[in-house]
C-alpha cells in the first residue's frame, strides 16, 4: 500500500480517470518474476491485429524507485517484454480485459481480446431497502449496500488516506473487505492469487456514462475457495479471498450493489 499524503479523501471525477485507469497509478504485486524475455501477439477473436494495447507486467524488483515494465502492441499487434513477471496484462479501452500466466520457459504468446461486454456499471445510488446499510467514505461518492440482518460490520476507523470495512457473515471466517480513498488498494489482483487459481475472469468497471474507471476480476483456488476483487482506480472497492460457494454469494450481492451519491454541484 501506498503511504499517503493527506488524510483527506480526494474527490475524483470518474470521466478524468478513463485513460489511466490501468496505466500505474496503482503499484502491481512483485511476486514471481520473470528474467527471460516474451514476445507475443495481440489479436482479436477472428485473428486480425490489435494495435495500441496496453501491455504490462510486475513491479521489477530493482530499487530505487521500482518500476514497472510496460509497453504497447505495434500496428501488427506485436509486443515484446525483457522481464514481464509472473503474469502480463493486457489492457484497451472498449476491449475485455486480459491477465495471462507466464509459464517457466514461455518466450512467445499469442493473446485473444474481446470487445467488452457485461461490464459492471455504477449506478447512481438509491435510497438502501429494508435492513441494509449504505457504506462509503462520507455521504458522498463510492458506496455498497450492506444486509446487516446477515452480516457483521467491523472497522470503518479512517486510517491516513484511507478508510476499510470489514464484512463478515454470522458464522465462519470468511470476510470481504470495503475500501475507500485514492491509495486504497491495487487495480489489479496479486499475482499470487492469479497463478494460483484454476480459473479466473476480469471485466471492466464502468461508470452509468459508459467510461471504464477501473477492473473487476474474480477465481478460483486449487483448494475450491473463491476471490474477488473490484477496483475502481484512486477511490477503492472491495476484495475477498478464501470463501466458499455460500459466502461468496454473499458477499457478490454487496460487490454488485456499488454505486456512487454524486457530490454537490457547486
């Protein structure tokens, strides 16, 4: 986590954040690095090239400052990477986003993007029905719809720039975590938790406009229990690990009640 420079919450327009909604503003997990170069081939599902696609790996581990290799595809779709990571993601707007696995002795891949499709929009918030709770940071901006009646609601103590919920069902010990602020948390999910899934899947985030403000992914481990994480980038979101099929239903109903209460106009 990024250490803050205020322990004010930014008010953040979703429309100044299309163009870097997966650029680096958020910093990447350092697991399982990469020293052998790939290179690789973007290309939609009939196999024409995709140009101008954004293509990026881990967080280098050389210090100081750590960076972050990143790159876009040519006019053929063509990339190349000196040290990629354990996993690279691909990203364009109005295209399904991509993360894919680098298996030990990959040199060349050949990615398949998609147009966007079932994207999860925030709405503008409604009034919360019988027994739930609206949660955010203040009465304005990012917030979910909280069933107290299933659930118990710990924390909500504003630490520096940021401020976490967490939500934990009656029984068990699964939680989901509700984060708020521009330092929150990653855009994109650990790469531990993707190399260690036997599926995942990401879509965009949109807002009721239609602009993409950030990224929605979700697995499943080896050992059956499921993740999330959605974030929209330099405001929070949620994120869960280690549930099972029950509490994960759960826990979605309040990850797809996101919203936003827009702020004054004036």
């Amino acid at each position: 986590m990024i250490s803050p420079a205020t322990s004010i919450p930014v008010r953040v327009s979703y429309s100044t954040l299309r163009l870097v909604v997966m650029i680096g503003l958020i910093l990447p997990s350092l697991f399982g690095q990469t020293e052998s170069p790939v290179t690789g081939t973007a290309v939609t599902k009939d196999g024409q090239p995709i140009s101008g696609v954004m293509v990026y790996g881990a967080m280098l581990k050389n210090c100081c400052p750590f960076k972050r290799e990143q790159t876009t595809t040519d006019k053929e779709g063509h990339f190349r990477m000196e040290h990629p990571g354990a996993v690279i993601h691909f990203w364009k707007e109005d295209l399904q986003p991509r993360a894919v696995v680098i298996q030990p002795g990959t040199s060349e891949i050949r990615v398949a993007m998609d147009v966007s499709t079932g994207s999860l929009v925030i709405r503008v918030c409604g009034k919360p029905g019988p027994g739930q709770k609206q949660i955010g940071w203040g009465k304005y901006g990012l917030q979910f719809k909280v069933p107290t009646r299933a659930v118990r609601i710990l924390g909500g103590k504003a630490d520096m720039d940021y401020l976490r919920y967490v939500i934990k069902p009656k029984t068990g010990d699964a939680y989901l975590e509700l984060w708020f602020g521009p330092y929150a948390m990653n855009s994109e999910p650990d790469d531990d938790l993707l190399v260690n899934s036997v599926k995942f899947a990401q879509r965009n985030v949109v807002a009721s406009d239609g602009g993409v403000v950030g990224q929605d992914s979700w697995g499943e481990l080896a050992s059956g229990s499921i993740w999330r994480q959605t974030a929209v980038v330099a405001v929070g979101g949620s994120r869960y690990e280690n549930a099972s099929a029950q509490d994960a239903n759960l826990f979605d109903q309040i990850v797809t009640s996101i919203c936003q209460v827009p702020y004054p106009s004036h």
